[in-house]
C-alpha cells in the first residue's frame, strides 16, 4: 500500500511534470511561431515600405518634372505674349505714322497745287501784261501740267 501510495504519487508527479513540460513546450512552441510570423510580417512590411518609398520619390520626381516643364512653358508663354504686345504696339506706331505721313503728303500735296495755281495766274498776269511771250506762255503752261514738252523744248524752239 504504501509502495501503491508513493507510486501513484510519483506517476501523478510525473504526469503533471509531463503535462506542465507539454504545456510549457507548446507555449514556447506557439511563441516561435509568432516570432516567426511576426519576423515574416516585418520583412513584408520593410519591402512593402521601400516599394511605397521608391513610388513616392518616383511621383516627386515626375511631380518636379512636370513643375520645371510648366515653368519653361509659362516663361516661353510670357515671351510670346510680350513679343506679341511689342508688335501690336509696333503695328499700331506705323499706322499711326502712316496716317500722318499720308496726312504730310496731302497737306504738302494741296499746299504745292495752290501754289502753282496762284504762279501760274501771276504768270498769266506777266504774260497779259507783255504781249509778245505768248509763245512763252503755252509752254509754261504745258510744262506746269505736265507735258512731255519741258524746258528742252523751249530753249530749242527759241534759239
């Protein structure tokens, strides 16, 4: 009895030794496997962070792509747009030139006929006066308007 009494004691000892080891072991069993999983999530992660990193730094590199290209796009625009205002302004001095100087040239124009209209009656006036240039006369008159008989045909037809 007392042998049956320590040997039950002793297999009851051991089997909670056995069980408490099992246990212990499956917890630590379990506890690697999260080490593991949790060793594999964080190499996940780590690339799944340098994949997100090289993205965004490839995003910022097209992001400054694109704001030097539009900068270069503005400035050229703001050349463009300045050239066309100089050319306007330009346009718009030669026209306004133009006009004066057709202005200039139909005052100088009216000017020259009057004159011309006031020699030619102060010549006719001469010529009243003097009676023997008549001769003279026509070719004055034909030379003030235009004739292709010009000063050559008076000094031919008088010497």
């Amino acid at each position: 009895m007392f042998n049956s009494w320590i040997s039950g004691i002793v297999k009851r000892t051991i089997k909670e030794i056995t069980l408490d080891t099992e246990n212990k072991f499956e917890a630590m069993h379990s506890k690697f496997r999260t080490i593991e999983s949790l060793e594999q999530e964080i190499s996940r992660l780590k690339i799944d962070k340098s994949v997100r990193e090289e993205e965004f730094a490839r995003k910022e590199r097209e992001i400054t792509h694109k704001l030097g290209l539009e900068r270069i796009r503005q400035e050229q625009d703001a050349l463009v747009n300045k050239r066309n205002i100089e050319l306007d302004i330009r346009e718009k001095n030669i026209s306004v030139e133009e006009k004066r100087f057709v202005e200039q040239i139909e005052f100088q124009r009216k000017h020259l006929e009057g004159q011309i209209t006031s020699l030619n009656s102060l010549v006719e006036k001469v010529f009243e006066q003097i009676p023997k240039v008549s001769y003279e006369t026509k070719t004055i008159k034909r030379i003030t308007e235009g004739s292709e008989y010009g000063p050559q045909h008076k000094t031919s037809s008088s010497s």
